[in-house]
C-alpha cells in the first residue's frame, strides 16, 4: 500500500480503488515501519471507503489492528448521506479514563501505599465476572441508562462538580433504553460499579513533570501531587448492544447497496431507523460506563478516607476530567469553511477540543479540554489539553494510550520466566491482579512507548502536553 | 489443546479449528471458545438445553453459533460442554447442549472474552477437510 510521508508526524495513503477518500495516520519515523507491516492501514484504507465520509481517514500514533475500523481510528461521517458503525465505535462503548487529584503528596501516603494498595484490591469489584455492590432494580437502571453519572450522584456516590468535570456532562441526552436487548439489560444489572479486566485499572500515581505550569494550574495539578486514573468502560452491557446491532445491521447489508470491505464494518445509514436506534442505544451503554466510573470514584475515595483516616475535605480528591475513547458523537465542524454537523466515531481515540470551545467545561474554557492518555501497566501516563490544530485535522481528535505492539501470544512467551510483578516492584511500582493470564499479557514491554505515541501528537499539534504522571500502585482485574 | 489453533493477533485472539464435516466444524469451534475461557478439562455437564441458530450463510451461522454460546456464558455463567448437533444446514443449526455451571472453587476463568467478532471470519472446505476461522475480542 503507498503511503506518502508529508512531514514528520504526518503520513498519507492516497486515494486509490474504493476509497472515497484518503487516509492520514500521525506517527513518527520508528513507529510507522511496525505500522506498515500490520494491517492497520489497510483498515484505514476500508474506512475512506466507507460512504457519507468527510475528510480523511484517520489513524493515530497509537494505532493498531483492530477488526474492521483499527484501534485508534477516526472518522466522521455527513448526517444526510453517512453511516454510523459499531464497529467504529467499539465493543467497549465508552471504555473511557476519568483522573483524580488529592490534596495529598508522596510523604502523606508513602507508608501506607502496601495497606492503600489492598484495600483498593478488596474493595473495588474486579476482575472476569464480577459483581458489583449496588445491584441495580429494572426501574433504577433505566434512570442509569438516561441519566449517566448524575443518577449516581443522586444517590450520594459522589460530588455535583464531578458531573461538570465529565465529558458531556456524563450523559448523551439521546439515550433510549428500549432499544436494548433483553440481554444487554441483563447483563448490566449486577456490573455497575466493577472495573472489568484486560487492560482495566485503578492506578494511584504522583505528578511527575508539569510542562505548561499555566494549563495545569488550571486544572488543579502540582508536582508531587497524588492522583487516581480509573479506566474502565460500560462492561458486558456495552459490549452486548454493540454486539446486538453489529448483528442487525449485518442482517441489513444487503439494503445498503455497496460492498463491505470485511463484515465487521457493518453499518447503517445514520438517519435510518438501524442507524438511530444504534445510537440512541449506544448512548444508553455511554451513560452506563459513565455511571460505573463515577461508582468507583466514589469507591476509590471512601478507600482513601479509610486507609489515610481522613474525611472528605482533607483528602479533597477532586475529579479533574473523565474522557471516552470509544464513542460516535454527533458534533458541528468546519469542513470547506462551513460550519456542519457530522458524526464523528472515535474508536480508541479522544477528542481534544480547544480553548473557547462551547462543549469544553466551564472551569477550562480558557485552557482547553483536558486529556487523559493512560500508559500501560507500570508506565507513564499523560495529561494534555486540546488545539485548535486538531480541529482543523482531526474532527477535534487525539490518541488514547499506548497501542499494542506484541499479540498477548507473543508477550506471554516474552514474559516467560519473569516475574513481571517483581519488575514492577524493583520501580517501586505495587501490583494487584486477579487474571492468571492477565500480568504476562498487559507487560509494558507488549505495548507501544506511551512517550512516543504523545510526542507525535504534541509535535503534530493536535494536542499540547501538559503533565506527566508516574503510577505508584497499580490495580488490575 | 491440541484440536484448534490459536492465532497471534495483535489486539485480539483468533482461532482456528477443523473437521471432517460441518457438524464437527461447529462443535469443535464453540469447545475451542470455551477452551480459550476456562479449562474444559474441569467441566461436568449438567443442565440441558436445545438452541436454534440461522445464519444467512455458513460463515454468518458460524458467528450467530458462536456469539450464542458465548453470551450463554457471559450473560448466564453457563460453560457449553457436551455438544450435540442433531440437525444443520447451509443457513440453520439445531443442538442439544449439555453445560456445566460456573463453579468459583472449580472453574479457573483464563480471560474475559467480550465478543465474537465478524472480522477475518471464514468457513472453508479444501478437498475432504473443513476449517473455520473466527478471531474474538478479548
């Protein structure tokens, strides 16, 4: 496939064959020869073929071979003559990252960190078929599926300026809950409030480097300061809507009336009546992963209380921004000049809207969207804010983490013979884990550098890099 | 287990299986499924019940089969074991299922798997022997 480098964050893929148009993947002179030889770009290439598209066809420096529409994909699409795909939103409909930060610093928690990462291990739901503590009536989990995080503020799980901290508020108001399957409702009854596993964590981290003193006063971070990064999604609800629709617009394909490059690309026109329940119900699982990261929020800060024997106003554990990285949101850019509403899937990518902008919370209006890009297991993470740059290229769009370079096959057989916990401990790092398989699969060394992957983005200015954190405990299901 | 494959891949897992006819194909693709969650080895099938799947093609039955095994795990903690096919064509299977019931203290869970996917998905027959290939997300 031709790939043409315009500069050095920047690659195209020219139109060609059944492309509508072409691609554009931001990586850096290293990153993009694993690109190449996985099939990554050939899934761009499917995307641009897509029809409805508007702009390119996007990959972040994070991307990777997912099925149909690749890990760190983004697309948007025209409402009149577009489609809207599961498939490029993700099974994990809002898997997502919400950041923490407490009025504590290292001394404040240092002798406590094995006691601290315990009690998170016991008290927080985590790990393959987990339940959570608040079981969930039929009535009281449709007010979830509507209401997002603000049904589970309601209940006192949590504060009112948390809401303002979430992306959309923590709740898509188009959220419709008889669109989902009887399945799907079930399946969320007992998981609200539980972590999920694979690539899931709580992680407590410390404010390593501050690159934009300006940006993160504004959100509230200083050197030194005790953080707390969840990233968790919308569970088995999320992933059996997504699962339900991929299957009813398969049976549908036929009606489109043009060929699907590989079957996982199944879609629907946006304004169909497939394409308005998809998202309709797709809004219902977002507003549950909402809800699920607010609960355990809310868990993670009753741990603290209980470890450190501090009350709420000392720990002051202020939620700073909880972002989705997998969701289709219906937004108004500029294309050609023109201001236009299109749906814009963002699968393994974040949005990073820039200062001024009306849908950025009021507290950073001034700054700029905070973004929150998690390393992997025992890495770095990073905060950046959003640019007016990627508005201009990438429908207000960013990475969303560290990419996989190695199959979980592959990293296992790495892995063997390494005690990777003990690894993570000689850095300092503690580990609590539940998955046999889990620790070997999720090993840094399985996963791109999360540095590289931010540099790209800061370098191609669709986002600016504000913080750096460093994790200090670590929880995985 | 030596009667499926599993491919690398880098986000995901892929599996292969295959068998002398299409009732084996499919029986051997929902073991390998349940394989890849828990040790199959372990189970002692209890609870029966039959299943209708369609499909509007081999490969498209293929998945419905698959994602209705996985969900009986998944959304009602119920491992397929025993499998019988009694009935199948192109486009529809029939099956009687005998499953074992998570048992917390038996049953170690490997992974969480969350779908079966579409992707690469393929059913083929080369000479006398059948293969199918289904990669899920894991």
């Amino acid at each position: 496939m031709e790939l043409i480098k315009i500069d050095s964050h920047r690659w195209e893929i020219p139109k060609t064959g059944d492309m509508n148009t072409f691609g554009r993947v931001y990586s850096n002179e290293r990153m993009i020869h694993a690109v190449k030889q996985e099939e990554a770009l050939r899934q761009v290439a499917n995307v641009a073929s897509l029809p409805g598209i508007v702009g390119p066809s996007l990959g972040m420096p994070d991307i990777h071979w997912g099925y149909g529409f690749p890990i760190g994909g983004v697309a948007a699409f025209d409402m009149d003559s577009g489609i809207i795909s599961p498939g490029g939103v993700g099974y994990d409909i809002n898997c997502g990252v919400r950041l923490s930060a407490a009025a504590l610093a290292l001394p404040d928690i240092e002798n406590k960190l094995e006691d601290l990462a315990d009690s998170l291990f016991r008290n927080i739901p985590c790990g393959v078929g987990s339940t959570g503590t608040l079981k969930l009536s039929s009535k009281d989990q449709k007010k979830v599926l509507r209401e997002g995080s603000k049904w589970v503020v309601a209940q006192g799980f949590g504060e009112d300026a948390d809401i303002s901290h979430t992306e959309d508020n923590g709740c898509m108001p188009n959220a419709e809950p008889s669109e989902l399957s009887g399945r799907a409702l079930e399946r969320g009854k007992n998981q609200l409030g539980t972590l999920g596993s694979g690539n899931h964590f709580i992680e407590v981290g410390i404010v390593d480097t501050i690159f934009n003193q300006a940006a993160a006063d504004g959100y509230g971070l200083f050197e030194g300061q005790i953080t707390l990064m969840i990233h968790s999604g919308s569970r088995g609800l999320g992933h059996q809507v997504c699962d339900d629709f991929l299957a009813i617009m398969n049976r549908g394909s036929k009606k489109l009336g043009f060929h699907l490059p590989d079957r996982q690309l199944a879609c629907a026109m946006i304004k169909s009546e497939e394409g308005e329940r998809y998202f309709n119900a797709m809004a219902c699982a977002a507003n549950y992963a909402w809800a699920n990261r607010q609960l355990l929020l809310h868990r993670a800060r009753e741990v603290f209380y209980h470890v450190f024997s501090i009350g709420p106003r000392d720990l002051d554990m202020k939620l700073v921004y909880d972002v989705c990285h997998n969701i289709a949101k219906k937004e108004e850019h500029v294309v050609d000049g023109k201001k236009r509403l299109v749906c814009v899937h963002r699968k393994g990518a974040t949005r990073s809207f820039p200062a001024g902008h009306p849908l950025v919370s009021k507290d950073y209006r001034s700054i700029g969207q905070p973004i929150l890009i998690p390393g992997d297991m025992g890495t770095e993470s990073y905060v950046l804010r959003g640019t007016p740059k990627a508005m201009e290229e990438t429908f207000g769009s960013t990475c969303h983490g560290a990419g996989r370079v190695l199959s979980r096959k592959a990293a296992k057989k790495s892995s063997k013979g390494r005690a990777i916990y003990r690894e993570l401990a000689d850095k300092g790092i503690l580990v609590r884990w539940t998955g046999r398989t889990t620790l070997a699969e999720e090993m840094p060394d399985a996963y791109k550098d999360i540095s590289e992957v931010v540099e790209v983005v800061h370098g191609a200015g669709i986002s600016e890099k504000v913080a750096k954190l460093k994790p200090l405990v670590v929880v995985k299901g | 287990m030596s009667f499926y494959r599993i491919i690398d891949h880098t986000a995901d897992l892929g599996i292969i299986v295959e068998g002398q006819n299409r009732r084996e194909l499919f029986k051997r693709a929902a073991l390998a499924l349940i394989d890849l969650l828990t040790d199959i080895r372990q189970l002692s099938p209890g609870y029966t019940e039959t299943v209708t799947i369609k499909g509007h093609d081999l490969q498209d039955l293929l998945i419905n089969w698959l994602r209705e095994v996985l969900y009986l795990w998944n959304g009602r903690n119920l491992f397929a074991t025993d499998i019988h096919i009694y009935e199948m064509s192109g486009t529809t299977l029939s099956a009687r299922i005998a499953f074992t019931a998570y048992n917390p203290e038996r049953h170690k869970v490997k992974r969480e798997i969350k779908a079966v996917t579409y992707h690469q998905a393929e059913v083929v027959k080369t000479n006398d022997q059948w293969s199918a290939r289904v990669i899920c997300d894991v």
